[in-house]
C-alpha cells in the first residue's frame, strides 16, 4: 500500500488520508457537478411548498385541465386528474430522496456490522454470517424484494426498512475485507501488544480507516436503492397514492403513452438525473479516497 | 483442479439449502393465506379444512418444512394452489422464455460491452472515449422501465416498427418456419436491449480500465517495440488478458439481469419467470414462489461455479484449490 502504513500513529495516518482524499475530490469536475447536482435535489426538495406554483395532489378541473401539453402555464403539462406535473414531479423528490438516504443508511448500518463481526471475530461466526451473505446474493434483490413488499403489503416505513434490509450484503463483504486486512496492519499489532482493547482499537483504528469506504460503498449505493424503490413503486409496490413518487407516476403515465407522453417522461428524467448526481459524486469520492480499494 | 470442484460443488448445495430455508420461512411468517382465493358463501369451512388437509398446511410448520425440502431433494416441486397444475409443468414453459430474454441480452451485453470498452481504451480521452463514458454512465442511471416505455413510445407507437408485447404475434398459425423465427425475433429486439444496455455500459468501462491496464504491462512494449501493427497488439496481445476480470463481472451480472427480467418481462407481456412469480407471489401461490427462488438461485449458483472455473481456464496462473495444485 502507501508508505504511510509505517506511521506508528494511527490517528495521524488518518487524518491525511481524508485530507488529501479531499483536496483530490475538490479537483474532480465531475464529482463536483454530481454534489451540484444532489444540492440542488436536496433544496427543491426542502423547498418544494414555495417552488410549486400547484398542489401536489388536489384534483384540478378535471373535464378542461387534464392531460393539458406542456405549455407556459404547466410547463410539464398535466395528469389525469387535472394535477400539475412539475409540481408533482418536485414534490416526488422528497419520497425518492428521503427512501434513498434511509434505507441506504439501514443498509450501511447493517452491512458495517455483520461485517465487522466476521472480519473481527473470525472462525465459526466469520464462516456463519458469509454463507448467509451468499446466500442472499445468490437470490436477485428484486425478487427478495417482491416477495416481502408483496406479503407484508406496504407503507413507506416498511419499504424504507426492506430496502435496507436487502441492501447490506455488498457492504459487509467490502467492511469484512478491510477489518481483516487492517488486523494486520502493524500500527494496529502495536496497538495490541500496547495492551489496548478490543474496543479501542475498534473506535481508534477499525472504524476510522473504514470509514472512507463505507462512505463511498453509502454513496455508490444510493443510486441503486433509488432506482430499486422506483421500480417497486413502478410494480405497484411502492409509495401508496395519492402521495407522489417518481416511479409511480412514470407507472401511471403508461395508459396514456401516446397521447400524453410527458406523463411518463418528466418523472423519468427526473429519476435518471438524481441517479447520475450520486454516482458521479459516489465515483468521485471513490477515485479521491482510495483509488485501489474498489474494483 | 476435481478437489476444488467438489469443495465448490458442496458449498453450492449448502448455499440452495440455505436460500430455501430463508424462503420457506419468509413465506410461511407472512401474514395472508392462499386459501383466500377460495373463500366465497358457498365454501364451507369444512371444505376449507379438507383442502388445507390435502395441501398439508395443517400440519406444524417444522414438519411442513422437512417435507418440503424432502420433495425438493427428489425434484419433486409440487402443485400449484393457484393453476391447480404441478410446478414443474409451469416452470417447463416458463424457464425457457425467460432464458431465451436472457441470453438475447447476455450476448449483447458481453459483445456490445467488451466491444465499445476495447475501443474506448484504444482511443483513450478521445471525444469518442468521452462520448462513451457519458453514455455508459447516462444508461446505467436510467431506470429500465422507463426506458422500456420510452423504445414503446417511439418505436412501437410512433414509427411502428416493433412490436410492444408479448413473445410473438397473434396469428402465427400457419406461418413458414422463417416468417415466424423473424416474427420472434422482432418480439425480442425491445425487451432484450432494455434488459442487457445497462450492463453492457458497466462491463464497457471495466473492460476499458481492465485494457488500459493491461496496455501497461512490458510484454506489450515489446510487442509493439517488435513493429507489430497497433490492432493486432490490441486483438491479440492484450485482450485475452484485459478480458479476464471481465469474465468474472458477467458471471456476478447474472443475479442482475434475471431481476432485471422481472421488470421487463412485466412491460412487455413477456411469459417468463419474472411475471409468473409477481402472478404468484400476489397469489400467494407458496409452491410456485418457492421454486421460482429456488430455481433462480440455482442458476445463479451454477453461473458463478462456471465462472470461476472458467477464469481457471483463462488463466494458468491462477491455480484453484487450497493445495495450490490444478
């Protein structure tokens, strides 16, 4: 790895590691333009009552208004039921947003964990918990996924917990790698022979060091886990209605494909932008903070 | 080498083992009943305990457990509550189309991937290696079911030119053996790029970095320091090696395009194995759930077995097994 690895001091070890990882990510045009990206998401979001110029959700004058083009006054037209598509399309980042980040933080969680446990105590446990983990792997996400949403038919809250609850096999594999090869590292040898303890040298070493990956890994994910949850709500899965999700209403825009395309387009643009904000800055953090430790 | 194949071969037969437990028990755990579709005035509950008696939903979940994993042992999958017709026979007509989906979108995910990522190294920071790399991330961010109904959009409601659903037309009665190989064919162009786009653009860009690696190494140097044309340094130098780590991507993409299927299959009116488990799982159709995971982690077991087998092969430098012997 990098010399550094011969600094007695961990803690100072560390500290460079994200100072230098953050100058190179400020230098990423790409990486900027993705956290440009996500800011703005996040403002529309957080701002969404003083942006929308319509209710999300009230039904407009149903016989005149609805599936009204693009035009000045709708500037993504509107739906079946009279409803302003930009506006439903600005609130519908707040459920994308919202089910991103906790499901991804379940997830990161979780992952971190089962991770940590195999990589930290090894042998039976270590064998255990990976089988389990191949397991899961072995089953396509989705299919994990209807099952469950389908079965324990869904709210918001539960979609968010399911999502997390499918999304941490890849997180624990990557903090089961770095736990292992960090016990070996010399500093944290030393650390031990000093007489530190097992939880010591987990907060002072293990979880600072790891943290840059799971940070990336959290990041990289969010992409995913929106995508999935849009797929869901795509399935009929998701969100219930009224409430507005993107994928939902790219679902509902089906009926009237061609004679009112803008219901199925704007959403999805809508859902392939906020996609491509967290992997550019996901690939960003990845290339600045440890341009090895992912392949 | 036959050491590790066995090692392997047993740890894959714990791992179905595992997946059917955790799904037997997930299932069986939920709330909802596949007795629900028979309730109506006329159905007594005395009717209802006979049928459950003969479906052995009576008995204690544990011993429901062991029989099952006993019937499956034999690959016996049972019968369907929903179709009242053994899995086995839905299955039989269901795996193939979805395997024929599949590997229409395999191929063009590994010719489409490997073709633009060998390219895209050749010409590194080219416009077109840019060009490339912001198209490969564009596909891989947009959801597939709305680019699913964007091609419908455009290619089938707009321009007609393909079809928007189902395997094949409706009037195939007494078509010519190639009018209806092009008729299918035709029927697959839609569902099989939008299930096999996104992970051509992954394996592009790790086919480019893997090449540009590559590209890199001495044996490559002298290679063209001997005069040989930069083509065939790229052909036929580097890209056997460049194509190794790639194998390995595909191999793991299998779980990836097998759930993508389900969405697809569910756009295009596709009869496969993602729409008859959505079918079932609403159903709660148990039987046809159960084999329809168990089915799908099989082959997603066995794919990863080949693929590593298959990275042995490629390379002889990787010797499998503990032993460190082949």
């Amino acid at each position: 790895m990098s010399p550094v690895e011969d600094d007695p001091a961990g803690a100072r070890r560390t500290q460079r590691l994200w100072s230098q990882g953050w100058s190179r990510f400020r230098k990423n045009r790409f990486g900027m333009a993705g956290a440009g990206i996500i800011l703005v998401l996040y403002l529309a979001a957080a701002l969404a009552p003083m942006l929308t110029p319509y209710d999300p959700i009230a039904q407009g004058d149903v016989p005149r208004m609805r599936y009204v083009a693009p035009c000045m006054e709708h500037p993504l037209g509107t739906d079946k039921f009279g409803r302003d598509v930009l506006s439903r399309v600005i609130y519908g980042s707040r459920i994308s947003l919202m089910i991103g980040i906790l499901a991804v933080t379940i997830a990161i969680l979780l992952g971190a964990l089962v991770g940590a446990a195999a990589g930290y105590f090894g042998g039976a446990t270590d064998a255990i918990l990976m089988r389990i983990v191949d397991a899961l792997l072995a089953v396509p996400r989705i299919f994990l996924l209807i099952t469950c949403v389908a079965l324990f038919s869904g709210s918001v809250w539960l979609i968010i917990v399911l999502l997390g609850a499918t999304g941490w096999m890849t997180t624990a594999r990557l903090v089961r790698a770095q736990v292992l090869s960090l016990r070996n590292l010399d500093y944290v040898k030393a650390a031990e022979a000093l007489g530190a303890g097992g939880r010591s040298i987990i907060w002072r070493h293990v979880i600072p060091n790891t943290a840059t990956v799971i940070i990336v890994a959290a990041t990289l994910r969010i992409g995913g886990i929106i995508l999935t949850e849009a797929s869901l709500s795509f399935l009929g899965l998701g969100v219930p209605p009224p409430t507005p999700s993107w994928g939902q209403m790219v679902f509902e825009g089906r009926e009237a494909l061609l004679s009112a395309w803008w219901l199925s387009t704007f959403p999805g643009i809508a859902i392939a932008v906020t996609v491509i904000g967290f992997n550019l800055l996901g690939d960003a953090l990845k290339d600045a903070f440890d341009p090895r430790q992912f392949v | 080498m036959s050491r590790f194949l066995v090692r392997r071969l047993i740890q894959s037969v714990v791992l179905l083992f595992i997946v059917l437990t955790i799904t037997f028990f997930l299932l069986r755990l939920a709330p909802g009943d596949p007795m629900s579709r028979y309730y109506n005035p006329d159905f007594s509950p005395e009717m209802a305990r006979q049928v459950r008696e003969s479906l052995g939903l009576d008995r204690p979940l544990i011993e429901q457990y062991f029989r099952w994993i006993r019937a499956f042992a034999r690959g016996d999958f049972g019968e369907s509550i929903r179709y009242q017709r053994p899995v086995r026979e839905l299955l039989a007509e269901a795996i193939p189309n979805t395997l024929r989906l599949t590997i229409a979108a395999l191929a063009l995910h590994i010719l489409v991937g490997i073709f633009l990522g060998v390219l895209s190294a050749a010409r590194r920071y080219s416009p077109f290696d840019r060009v490339n790399t912001i198209a490969a991330l564009f596909v891989y961010s947009i959801p597939e079911f709305w680019l699913a109904l964007m091609l419908i959009l455009v290619f089938s409601l707009k321009i007609h030119a393909l079809p928007s659903s189902h395997m094949q037309s409706l009037d195939v009665e007494g078509m010519s053996a190639l009018s209806l190989f092009l008729d299918r064919a035709r029927h697959l162009v839609l569902p099989a790029f939008v299930l096999g786009i996104a992970s051509a653009a992954s394996t592009a860009r790790y086919m480019r970095g893997s090449m540009l690696d590559v590209l890199r190494e001495d044996y490559i140097r002298t290679a063209r320091a001997k005069g040989l044309p930069e083509n065939r340094v790229i052909l036929k130098h580097a890209l056997k090696n460049a194509a190794l780590p790639v194998v390995t991507i595909i191999g793991l993409d299998l779980p990836f395009l097998l759930g993508g299927a389900v969405i697809v299959e569910t756009i295009f009116s596709w009869p496969g194995m993602g729409r008859l488990a959505v079918d079932a799982i609403y159903a709660r159709d148990y039987p046809v759930v159960l084999a329809i995971n168990f089915v799908v982690a099989a082959i997603v077991i066995i794919a990863n077995l080949l693929t590593d087998i298959a990275y042995g092969v490629l390379d002889p430098r990787i010797t499998v097994g503990r032993g460190g012997g082949k």
